[in-house]
C-alpha cells in the first residue's frame, strides 16, 4: 500500500491560480510562473527592507518607495520592483545592487521539475542540457 504524500501547495490554490487557463502555458515566458517568481522576489526583498529597518543603527531611516530592475533569469526577463530606503544603506541580499542577471533563480526559489507534476504538465527541454 503506498502513501501519497501531501502536497506542499494545496490543490485547491493550484485549482484557483490555474483558473481559465492553460496548465503548459504557466510555464511560459510571462506566464504564472514569472509572476509568481516575481512576487517571491519582491516578498524576500521586503522581508530584507524590514530586517534592515528593524537594526538599532538605522534608527530615523525609513522606507523611501521602490525603484524598478529588469533581472535576467533562466527562463527569461522579470521586472521587479526593489524598495529603497532615506539613507540609501539598503543593500540587498537576494538580488545585489548592481546585478542584472540572477542565474540560478529558478533553482533557488522555484524548482520547475518539482512543479510541472504538479500542475500536471512535463517539460520538454531543447537544446543542450545544462552542465
């Protein structure tokens, strides 16, 4: 008799995010994928604003608005929106000042062969595989 395991995103939010669409196109350039690596990004930048913030030293430095940067990944371009702070000493972690390409992303927030089963999709790769 063999377990099922449970599933880490439950299947009625898979059902709600995939709504009247296309399964196979979440996993394309723009697709929900994207956004959701977006709004994991800009979740883990916040959380690092309120990290930076919540530090006896910056103490008077406050939130300032966000600035916009397209980030190069694996699967294609996303435009995420980075917060800045009064002082300009946020410097953060996940995506650093000056970077515009963020090889790896997928892997360390999103792991597409984890989701496509999932979503109930397989992935085709062309090309070469990946060292």
């Amino acid at each position: 008799m063999s377990r099922r395991k449970e599933p880490v995103i439950p299947s009625d939010l898979l059902d709600q995010l995939l709504a009247g669409g296309d399964a196979a196109a979440a996993l394309q350039q723009g697709g929900l994928l994207d956004s959701l690596k977006k709004a994991l990004a800009e979740r883990v930048l916040n959380a690092e604003m309120d990290h930076h913030l919540g530090q006896d030293e910056q103490a008077g430095n406050s939130r300032n608005g966000y600035g916009r940067k397209t980030v190069a990944t694996d699967t294609g371009k996303i435009e995420i929106e980075v917060p800045r702070d009064r002082a300009g000493s946020f410097d953060p972690q996940l995506i650093a000042r000056y970077q515009r390409r963020f090889p790896g992303f997928d892997d360390k927030i999103i792991c597409k062969r984890c989701l496509a089963p999932v979503l109930g999709v397989s992935l085709t790769f062309s090309g070469k595989p990946r060292a």
